[in-house]
C-alpha cells in the first residue's frame, strides 16, 4: 500500500513511517524541508506545506492512503499560524482525499 505521512519528518510521523516500512507498504512523506534520517531510508520525500494545496495535492496523488501527522504545536505562538496548519491544512488534506479518490485517511 503506498501511503503518504504528512509531518512525516517529525517524532510521530518518522515512527509511522518506520512501521509502514517494516511492514512493507511505500510511504511517501510531504515535509517542509528534507530529512536526512528519511532519504537514508529511501523514503520518497515531497518538498511542501500541506497548507499549500497544490503540493499536497501533487504528493497524494496515486497514493491509498493518507496518515495525517502533521501538525503546529506547542503552548505559545500566534493564533492565525495554529490555524493555517491545523485547521486549513487539514482541511486540504481532507479535500485532497475526496479529488484523488482516496478511501482511507488517518488523523492523529
């Protein structure tokens, strides 16, 4: 099965791709930057925010399933960075299954 993590570079998300790995499916990861940890295991990269539509829409694309990990957290920050992460790109995340026709999504 070939999945995509968003957050995938994080503490989370690098332990699902681990896992997904082990037990033998094709993760794909969309992350702000590279990681290092991940392109060591050869794990498909896409270089983008999932706030950004079009680069989430261009890293589901042909995948099964989505595993949403990603995420701004923390105590302090400004309100409208919380949002934009958690909220819209969730929702494109959401929106990206219905246009790629993706039956399973995770959200953590």
């Amino acid at each position: 099965m070939k999945v995509l993590v968003t957050g995938g570079g994080g503490f989370l998300g690098s332990a699902i791709v681990k896992q997904l790995l082990k037990r033998g499916d094709q993760p794909v990861v969309i992350g702000r930057r590279e990681y290092s940890h991940l392109k060591k295991l050869n794990v498909p990269i896409v270089e983008g925010d999932i706030t950004d539509f079009n680069a989430l829409q261009y890293a589901s694309n042909g995948v099964d399933a989505i595993i949403h990990s990603a995420a701004h957290v923390g105590v302090w920050g400004k309100y409208e960075t919380f949002y934009k992460t958690n909220v819209v790109g969730t929702q494109n995340v959401i929106q990206c299954c219905y246009k790629n026709k993706i039956k399973y999504l995770v959200y953590t």
